[in-house]
C-alpha cells in the first residue's frame, strides 16, 4: 500500500510539472507571438496532428515521473538506476518518435504527389497538399529532437547528482 502511495504520489508530481510546464511554454508562445492561446493550440494540432501530440505527451509525462521517482532520496542505487535508464529510454522515445513522424510526412507527400495528375490547374492544389505534409514531417523533428536531448539532460543530470548526494560527495 505505502508503495501504490508512492507511485501515485510520483504520478501527481510529474502530471503537475508537466501541466506548468505546459502552461508555462504556451503563455510563453502567445506572449510572443500575439496569437490567442485557442489559434496556437489549434495552429498546433493541425500542424502537428492529434497522434503525435497524444504520444508526445505521454512520452514527456513518463520522462517526468522517472525524473521525480529518481530524486526521490530514500531510493537504493539499483533503484535509481532503474528510473534513470526507464527516463532515458523513454527520453530517446520522443527522438524516436520525431524521426518516424518526419519520415510519415514525408511518405505521405510523396505519396499525395505520386497519386494526382500534375497539370497547371491542379499545381497549386498539389503544392499545398505537400507542403501540408512536409509541415507536419520537418516540425515534428524540430520539436522532438530538441525535448528528446533535453529530456535526457534532465534525467542524466538529475541520476549523476543525487549518485553524487549519497555518496557524500555533494554534502
């Protein structure tokens, strides 16, 4: 029971940072930009589309609740380890997922390209289709590829330093 308690209290801390986090790089976006929270979301969602967003998310969160479950002090080495390499792997999951995404677009621009007669009334609609895709294949590794190496920052970081704290070398 204690345990089921730690793992939901490590689930909460993690969903919290992950929502500021959130909140944070939106209110950070609209204050940049001048768009309203609703455009950028929906801006968002169409550039992005809602699988990858999904997975992204539960990616990030899971990179979050490794993060948290690590720095927890009372924790043995193996088991720090443990979280340290499931942050990791899920970490590189989020590259993962960028590359296939971008390799996903790309298919369907070419695939969108190969299926429709190009004649000059149909360029326009042709090059719009494409670059729909292509939007979709190159902002999914420009987004993902960054968070993946951040993410792993923080895990490595985070796994280093608290090896360091109970190992006296911090104190």
């Amino acid at each position: 029971m204690i345990r089921m308690r730690g793992l939901l209290d490590a689930g909460n801390r993690a969903l919290a940072y992950g929502l500021g986090l959130g909140v944070l790089a939106l209110a950070a976006v609209v204050w940049q930009s001048g768009h309203s929270a609703m455009e950028i979301t929906d801006r968002v969602a169409t550039v992005f589309g809602l699988t990858f967003l999904v997975l992204l998310v539960c990616l990030v969160l899971a990179v979050l609740f490794c993060w948290v479950r690590l720095r927890e002090e009372h924790l043995t080495p193996g088991e720090r380890m443990t979280w340290t390499e499931a942050g990791l792997h899920a970490a590189g999951g989020i590259a993962t997922l960028a590359l296939t995404y971008t390799l996903l677009g790309i298919s369907l621009g070419i695939a969108g390209l190969s299926g429709q007669p190009l004649t000059p009334e149909t360029v326009q609609t042709v090059i719009q289709n494409l670059t729909r895709d292509f939007s979709m294949a190159f902002m999914t590794t420009v987004v993902g590829l960054p968070l993946s190496a951040a993410a792993q920052a923080l895990v490595r970081i985070s796994a280093q330093h608290m090896t360091a704290m109970n190992d006296g070398d911090g104190k």
